[in-house]
C-alpha cells in the first residue's frame, strides 16, 4: 500500500514538473524603452497574471536604435508594440502584421509650441519649424499636414520639417516652434524644463481630428494559421488586459512596477507616476478588441495623404477579431 501511495505521489510530483515545465514562451517587443506607456504587460508579468495563463513571458525594452517591425520580421519577437501607420505601411511593403488588439482606444500624441511664436491655429504653420519623429512616427503628421494642404518642403507657404530626436532640445534651444510630444512624455518634460503650462499652445492629434491608433499588439499573418499560436495569444491578451486594467485602478503602484523593471536607472518616480495617470486615460475604454470605427478613420487618415500617402490602398486583413474574441468571451 505505502509503495503504491508513494508511486502515485511520484506521478502526481512528474505530472505537476512537466505542467510547470510546458509554459508557453512569448516574446513581447515594446516600442520604446522600459516605461508606463507599457505598464500593463510589467503588471501582468509581475502580478502573476502571465502565469495563471500558463504563459513565460519575455519583455524586451525597445529604443532608439531598435524598430519593432525589423524585430518581429526576423523572429526576435512574437508580438510588437506598434502604432497603427507605422504597422500598415510595412504591412503595404510586404511585412504581413496583423493587429490582434488595442489596449490604447485614444491617441496621445500632440505638438506642442511656444506661445511666443504666435501661432494660435494650424492656419499659422506655414513659414514655420516643426519638430517630427520618425522611423515611423512622421506618417501621422505628414496626413495631418497633407490634409491641410500644408507642403512639408520648406518654404513660406509651407513648413519646414525638423527631423527630431527623441527629446525636447529643439523647442527648448528655439530651432522649431512646435516639437511632437506626447501627453503622457515629453510635454511633461518641457514643464519639467522649466517652461509654465501657460506659456504654451498645444494641438492633440485627437482633436484635430486626425488621430491615428497606438500601441496596438501586432503579430506576423501566417503564425494565426497555428491553433496553439492563437490559444497562446488569446491568453497573452486577457492576462496583458488585466494587466492593464489593474494599471488603471492603481496606477501609482503600476509605476513603481515599471520602474522595478528599469534595468537603466533613467526612470524617476514622479515622471512615471505622472506618465501612468496620463496613459490610463488612453487605454480607458478599451476592453483590448479593436474598434473598427477607429480602425476605419485610422485608415481614411492615411489614405488621404494626396500625392504621397502614407498607404496607397485599402489594407485587407490587417486586423482580427479572433484573438480577442477569445480571451473576452
């Protein structure tokens, strides 16, 4: 009997190793570096709720010098971070993405200018500096403009684009009028720089109407063709979901989360707690499932770039319900 007894413990203590052993490995790519724009997936991995889902997931902090897309095209990741433009347009040049979710239900991006320079409305761009991130980043700015009818080569009855680093230097050190920020980042960090709230004018994307989606979760088309992929991405984003929700509800605690991951030291405690209140009110109201409305007004925003748009075409199958239907339902 006690020989049995102790076979059966055996078995149970081998079932329980090879169930602790087959979590499945996901490799998330962020779009930027380690900070509360990616709180959700750093509570979800720090709560437990990859775990529950049966789920080993590796975070790789993104950078300047790291674009998503390359990443996942050469199998560094299974799933990206990335802005909606910058995923259609490599999805135009021949990179199958696939949005599977989206966390982020509104836009934060913004420019953001002196009031100094006088300028009180996109009717006062002409003649002026403006500051564009890109490796990706422009294709919401060069719609907007285009949308305008605003050239972006220079001249008097055009603006001249400034190719901005990922900082405030050229709004700060005047060699452009506006600079693209983000509400969450670095409009906080012009305040920081000591300029008052009052002393600028600022132009969000989402209320010019010209909003472009963010920080959705992409994938490559031919690995939803495997049933286990999908299960796996399905439980990756209820779990990323809760994260981020938990994120919402707490988001000092969040912060602090992130900065326990920051392997860089950069990240100070006030700047995050600061940038996960801003972040929560972007993913508040998503559930995770892309809204197709948004999707659609996405795609007619870059379509409507003129001569050079930022996609040629209507994008057919770049979004899919599948993954989230699964991991709401």
């Amino acid at each position: 009997m006690k020989k049995t007894t102790a076979m059966l413990g055996a078995t149970a203590l081998g079932l329980l190793a090879s169930g602790a052993s087959a979590a499945d490995d996901i490799t998330l790519q962020l779009k930027w570096v380690t900070q509360a724009q990616f709180a959700g997936y750093y509570v979800a991995q720090d709560q437990g709720f990859y775990e529950e889902e049966d789920l080993n997931v590796t975070i790789k902090p993104g950078g300047p010098d790291i674009a998503p897309t390359q990443v996942i095209a050469g199998g560094g990741a299974d799933v990206t971070v990335e802005w909606m433009p910058a995923a259609l347009s490599a999805r135009e040049k021949g990179l199958p993405l696939v949005n599977i979710a989206q966390p982020f239900k509104s836009s934060g991006m913004m420019l953001t200018c002196l009031q100094e320079t006088g300028i009180t409305g996109p009717e006062d761009f002409p003649g002026r500096t403006l500051g564009v991130w890109f490796f990706g980043n422009e294709f919401p700015f060069l719609s907007w403009m285009s949308q305008l009818g605003i050239p972006t080569d220079g001249g008097d009855a055009g603006v001249t684009v400034l190719k901005q680093g990922f900082n405030v230097d050229p709004l700060l050190q005047k060699q452009a009028e506006c600079i693209s920020t983000m509400t969450y980042n670095e409009y906080w960090q012009v305040i920081d720089a000591g300029i008052s709230e009052d002393e600028l004018i600022t132009f969000k994307y989402e209320d010019q109407g010209v909003a472009t989606l963010e920080d959705g979760l992409y994938v490559l088309e031919d690995r939803l063709e495997d049933p286990e992929f999908v299960d796996a991405m399905a439980r990756f984003v209820r779990a990323s979901m809760k994260g981020w929700k938990w994120a919402e509800e707490n988001p000092e605690d969040a912060a602090m989360i992130v900065l326990d991951n920051d392997m860089t030291g950069a990240q100070t405690e006030e700047h995050q707690i600061r940038m996960m209140g801003e972040v929560a009110k972007l993913t508040s109201g998503s559930n995770g499932a892309l809204d197709t409305a948004d999707y659609e007004r996405t795609v007619q925003s870059l379509l409507s770039g003129g001569s050079d748009p930022v996609i040629t075409k209507e994008p057919v199958g770049a979004w899919t319900h599948e993954i989230t239907d699964k991991a709401l339902n």
